[in-house]
C-alpha cells in the first residue's frame, strides 16, 4: 500500500512539472511570436515616427515670416490622396521632406527602384525615397494652378543612425543636421508674402483627418501603383526616374525627349 501511494506521489509530481513545463512554453512562445510582430508591424512604425518628430522639431528653427510649416499631413485632390512627412512652403520655393529612420549602411541610385539597407551583414531592400517623395511633388502639382507653377525642392532626409554610402542621386539625401542648411541654400526669391498666403490658403483647403483617412490613403496608393504600371506599360512619355511626363525638347544634339520637373529632375531618352 506505502508502495502504490509513493508512486501515485511521483507521477502527480511528475504531472505537475510537465504542465509547468508547458505552461512555460506556451508562454514562451507567446511572448516570441509578440515579440516578432512587434519587430515586423510596429516597431517601423515608431521609429518613423520618432524620425518625424526629430524632422520636426528641427524645421521649428525657420523664419515663420517666410516660412510655413506641415508636419505629416494628409492630402485629398480629386478623389486622390497623399500623405507628405512634412512640407514647408516658402518664399523661395516649396520644400517637400522625406523622412526615414534606419539603422546600418544605405547605397542606392535615384534611378533604381529600390535602395540597400546593410544591417549586421545582411541585405534588406527599401524601396526608393526619391521616387516616392516625387509622387508627393506630382501630387501636389496637381492641386491648382499657383502649386503647380511653383518651384520644387524635393529632399530626403536620414533622421536615424544610418550612414549614407554610394549615394547617386540629383535631388539631396542627406542627415537631419543639414537639414536648415540645405533648406537655407536657396536665397532666390520666387513669390511674394502674398502669393505664399495664397497657396497657404489652398493646402488648408486640401487638409483631411480623421480615423478613417489612413485606410483610405492605404487603398489609394494600391490603386495607383496599379495604375501607373499599367500606363508606363503603354505609354513611353512617362519618365522612369520620378513619373512626370517627358516632353520634345531641342539641344545641341537634335531632338530628344526631357522630364517636366527640369532642372530638378534630369532624365532624358533619345527620340526614335
């Protein structure tokens, strides 16, 4: 009888430690697949944000005479919509703002369709800043005759601990601490107070926000992307570097044809 109760005491033991065991990996597991989803969803989505808001505080530093400031808007023009980090309309210009917050070495080309990201010996692939801060600058074009006659500066800006190497690109890729001074390079007057409150008037009048709209945002990029490869498909006056339409120009040389957002963009393609 001592026998039999001393073995039903270390199989309920042995129970008891199996059940902890499992519990534990259960829990275990859990916490890995949390962890993994928080790496893959969320934790871009924070650092991006915190890239954002170091862009911003930084922009803080302008003149607000001569400089107006939006930081991650949202954008509605004809059923379209876009989502800008942050735009900063001037008198000398607009200055249209990138931001990306990455860790490890960065190369890329403002004619490849995605960049390199080298993170602890490994290969990761962004897709280019460039062309898609020019889809913003397109966009914005297209909202009224003043933004569409207004000069552009594109510039993409590296807020995180990235180093930048093999950069080739026409419109500036820079850190955040050449950010004023990027900006302050162009002293060329273009409007007048009045015309920049204008075009003021016309963003306000553009803004959206709400719950909703980033849903909304997300099914119109799809649709556009789908949209622009059918076109570039059939249609050969898209320019390849950043989407604007190719127009007959004369040269030196003949005729070839040259990107509308010249000087800024500078793609040409030989006439056939």
């Amino acid at each position: 009888m001592k026998y039999i109760t001393a073995v039903r005491l270390i199989f309920l033991n042995s129970s008891l430690k199996l059940n902890e065991l499992i519990t534990y990996f259960l829990l275990l597991s859990t916490l890995y697949i949390l962890f993994i989803a928080f790496k893959k969803y969320y934790l871009p989505k924070i650092l991006g944000r915190l890239g954002e808001y170091y862009v911003a505080r930084t922009l803080k530093r302008l003149n607000k005479k001569d400089y107006v400031v939006y930081n991650n808007i949202y954008l509605r023009n004809n059923g379209n919509t876009s989502q800008i980090d942050h735009l900063v309309l001037s008198i000398y210009g607009i200055f249209v703002i990138e931001t990306k917050n990455y860790k490890g070495w960065i190369f890329g080309n403002d004619r490849s369709k995605y960049w390199t990201q080298i993170l602890y010996k490994k290969k990761y692939k962004i897709y280019n800043p460039v062309i898609q801060n020019w889809t913003h600058v397109n966009f914005l074009k297209r909202i009224s005759f003043e933004l569409k006659n207004s000069n552009y500066f594109p510039i993409i800006v590296f807020a995180g601990n990235a180093k930048l190497k093999k950069i080739v690109s026409s419109v500036p890729v820079i850190y955040k601490r050449k950010l004023i001074r990027t900006i302050k390079r162009n002293k060329e007057v273009h409007i007048t107070h009045e015309q920049l409150a204008k075009i003021d008037r016309t963003i306000k009048q553009s803004l959206i926000s709400g719950k909703v709209i980033k849903k909304e945002h997300i099914k119109n990029v799809k649709r556009n992307i789908k949209r622009k490869k059918a076109k570039r498909r059939g249609d050969s006056n898209i320019c390849p570097k950043c989407g604007g339409k190719l127009v007959i120009k004369q040269g030196r040389y003949g005729w070839f044809q040259g990107c509308s957002n010249y000087p800024i963009c500078k793609s040409t393609k030989n006439v056939k």
